[in-house]
C-alpha cells in the first residue's frame, strides 16, 4: 500500500481523512472497536431493566424483566 494512499471515513457524520497507512488501518480499528463497544452498552442497558414489586398483604417481592425502549 503506498505512503500516500487516503482513506476517508464518516464517524459519527465526521469525515477522518487519513494519509499513513498504518494510520488507516489504526484507524478502522478504532472504529471497529467503538461499534462494538457502543453495541455491547445497547445490549447491556437492555438487560439492567427491571421492575420490582412489593405486595403487601402477601409480603411479597416480585422482580421481572422491564418493558423498555432501547433504539
């Protein structure tokens, strides 16, 4: 791959012009990561919904999964 090959790419509706090669593949790493990372925090903030219910003639406590929106 040549020293002056661009790549461009749109993070977050922000072109990242990049020049070095070894930059670029840095770079589409990091992009890469910062998916998976968001996607796993999505996936995470699905499952710590809950709801928790007291009766009290019962004396009981109830935890079940919350309805949620998560986009």
């Amino acid at each position: 791959m040549p020293s002056n090959y661009v790549s461009k790419f749109n993070l977050n509706d922000q072109e990242v012009i990049v020049k070095d090669s070894e930059a670029r593949t840095t770079a589409n790493t990091a992009s890469t990561n910062a998916t998976n990372a968001l996607n796993k925090v999505t996936e995470l903030e699905k499952l710590s919904r809950v709801e928790v219910t007291y009766t009290q003639d019962a004396e009981t406590i109830s935890i079940t999964a919350g309805n949620h929106n998560v986009e």
